[in-house]
C-alpha cells in the first residue's frame, strides 16, 4: 500500500478517535451544566479520564481475540447508541443510569484507542511513523475542534438534541467505515494463559529497560509540567476571557498541528531518532519563552501570544517525535497491549508533575516555575542512546528490537 493512502486512513481514524474524546472532554460537561448538574458532580466527570490510564488493563484482549477494525467498528457503534441515551436522562439529577453511560462512554472510547494505535502500528513501517504521526496529530486536533468547538457553537443555533443526533450519525459514519479498512496480516500467538504475558514478558527481556523506561517517563515531563500552570498565568497578566479563548481555540491549536506536520516531514527524511533528539530539544528551549514573558512583563500580551504559539508548535514537534518512537518500539503481534504500556507510562509522571504544579508555582513564582520545567526536560537525554536501540529499521520490524 502506498504512503499516500496510508496517510488517509491514518487520518480518518485518528479523527474518529479524537472525536468521542473532544465530546467527553468539552462538550459533555457544559452540557451538563447549563443543564443544572451540580459543579460537585461536574467534578466528578473528572474520572472518566481513568479508562485512558488504565486501558492496557483489557488491551490483550484486542491483541488476541478477533480484527482490529471489528473492535474499532464496535466501539463506534456503541458510543452512537451511548450518546443517544444521555438524551432523556436528567442531568441536574444524575441518576446511577446517567453515570453508567458516561462510564461506558469513556470505556467505549478508550478501547477504540486500543484498537486504532494498533491498527496503526501494523499498517506503518518504521520509516512512515514519523509523518503519519503528524497527520495524526492533525486529523486528531480537528476532530477536538469540530466536536468541542464547532458543537458547542451550534448548540446554542439549533438545540443539544440536534447536536447529539449529529455527533451518534457521525460516530455511525466511523463505524460504516471502520468495517472496510484494509486487512493487515500479522502473526500473533494464539489465545492462551501464556500469550496473555507474552507482550510484557516481551518488553521485559529487551536489553537497557530501565533506561528506557526512564527516557519514556521523562521524555514529555517539562512539557507536561508546563501546562496546568499557563492558563492561571495569562489570567494573572490580565487576559481577558476572550484572548484566552482566541490562544486555545485557535492559534494554539493551529501552531501544534503545523508543529506536528512539520515534525513528521522532518522524521521522514531524516528518521525517529533524529526526530526525538533534535524536536525534543526544541520541545524543551520552547518552555523559555515563557521565562521570557514572565521575567519581562513590559512585553504584554503581544508577548503572550507569541509565546504560546512557539510553546504549541513546538510541543508538536516533539510529540510528533516521542509518538512515532512509542509506535515503532510496539511489536506488531503484541502492538495493542505494548503501546498502551508505552503510553501509560508517560501519563504518570504528567499526572504527578500536573498534581504538583501549583505547589511549586505558588512557592517560587511563575518565572521560575516555567525555568524549572526547562530543567525537568533535559535528564530524558541521558537515556536517549539506549532509546535508540530498541528503534528497529524497516527490515527488522517484526524482529526482536
């Protein structure tokens, strides 16, 4: 098959993949709330991200029972059932039947994730990781626009019930297409007690683990650490609520997905190692704009404004980079439970380094808040020689790494 088409269907999937997460995420909780469901249980809606942590717990079944487009297919077809049945449930009071929709909805999503990175990993070769990823991150940032965007606008001009019947057709359009994605023949072990171990014991006897491990935990830290904190500062330089919004919902977004397809330009042509040394450092020097704005307020919101859109592309490169890394490492027979390890495994430290965030602003200022996620980026360095060793060529794909 050749790249052109793969690059299509990299981008139809990860559209249908980021879709129901820019539901649950954006459009669900304002729903819910001008609906009358309390900021107690609009809190509540937080946990529905722990299926995303936790789904390499069920990731083995989609790696041994069955074809990936038949679990994305599913998955797609109940969320549309899901979505549907939110409707006549009363949100100012979520019953235990609301909950269980939302949670099922979140689980739906989350196995669909499953599935497409698989499916994606078995469809790419090594050196076609890098740009595909880019137009993942692509298709991905627009399927977070049109359900968390442009649904939220329509909302208020036809109605939420037309809004839920748009978002259930589009998720029955995914699931009719999902059906006829091309078959990719890859050899798995059969289903057993045995086979259900076989990814991790996999990932266990590779040579320099642990330093591997610590460049997957370390490599998205300054990145991760950066980000709960930038919002509380543009509102403390006196952003109103409508430059924030002109930030996030269209030149941030604009800026990572140029910096995405740039990254995956730049790794085809010069491949995922290159990529994850040069645009990760890019990743890292980005997180110096805001030292800058913060040490120098006199460059007011203009300042602002260029910052976040250096930090944003260059967040894209080097999750360009780090992405096509996670993909290449994940064995092709085991691609389902490997890259949802791989994964959760960078997640961690975003949730501690997020968790911590605020502690750490409040103690010693923004200006050096943002000059300590630069330092937090750099350790992931000292491993990256060992990273390079688990990426295998085009010819040793199936291999061991």
């Amino acid at each position: 098959m050749k790249l052109n088409r793969k690059l299509v269907l990299v981008s139809l999937i990860y559209f249908a993949e980021g879709f129901p997460f820019g539901i649950i995420e954006q459009t669900l909780p304002v729903y819910f709330r001008v609906h009358g469901m309390s900021l107690a249980h609009i809190g509540l809606l937080s946990l529905v991200s722990l299926p995303y942590a936790l789904k390499f717990l069920w990731a083995p079944a989609v790696d041994f029972i069955g074809k990936r487009r038949h679990w994305i297919s599913a998955a797609q077809l109940m969320m549309a059932a899901l979505i549907l049945l939110l409707l006549p449930l009363d949100p100012a009071d979520p019953s235990s039947l609301l909950w269980a929709c939302i949670a099922s909805l979140a689980i739906m999503s989350a196995t669909q994730d499953i599935a497409i990175d698989a499916y994606s990993i078995e469809l790419l070769k090594p050196s076609e990781m890098g740009m595909a990823n880019g137009f993942r991150q692509a298709a991905y940032r627009v399927a977070m626009i049109v359900a968390g965007g442009l649904f939220l606008y329509l909302a208020e001009k036809i109605g939420w019930n037309w809004i839920y019947f748009a978002a259930s057709g589009v998720l029955l359009g995914c699931s009719f297409l999902a059906l006829h994605l091309p078959h990719i023949e890859v050899e798995r072990p059969s289903f057993s007690l045995a086979s259900l171990v076989a990814p991790i014991r996999d990932i266990l006897e590779r040579p320099g683990l642990v330093q591997v491990v610590l460049f997957i935990l370390l490599y998205k830290l300054g990145d991760m650490a950066i980000g709960p904190m930038v919002r509380p500062f543009w509102l403390a330089r006196g952003l109103s609520l409508t430059e924030i919004g002109l930030i996030t919902g269209s030149l941030g977004i604009v800026a990572s997905i140029v910096g995405g397809l740039a990254g995956g330009v730049f790794m085809s042509r010069f491949g995922i190692f290159h990529g994850i040394w040069f645009l990760g450092m890019w990743q890292c020097l980005s997180n110096l704009t805001y030292v800058g704005v913060a040490v120098y307020p006199q460059s007011g919101h203009f300042g602002i404004y260029a910052a976040s859109v250096v930090e944003s592309f260059c967040a894209g490169l080097g999750t360009s980079a780090f992405l096509a890394f996670l993909m290449s490492i994940s064995k092709k027979q085991f691609s389902a439970t490997q890259y949802a390890v791989f994964s959760a495994l960078f997640r961690v430290t975003g949730i501690i380094a997020g968790s911590l965030s605020g502690w750490a602003t409040e103690g010693i200022g923004y200006a050096h808040y943002f000059g300590l996620t630069f330092l937090l980026s750099l350790p992931a360095f000292l491993f990256i020689f060992h990273a390079k060793r688990w990426i295998p060529s085009d010819n040793n794909a199936d291999c061991d790494s």
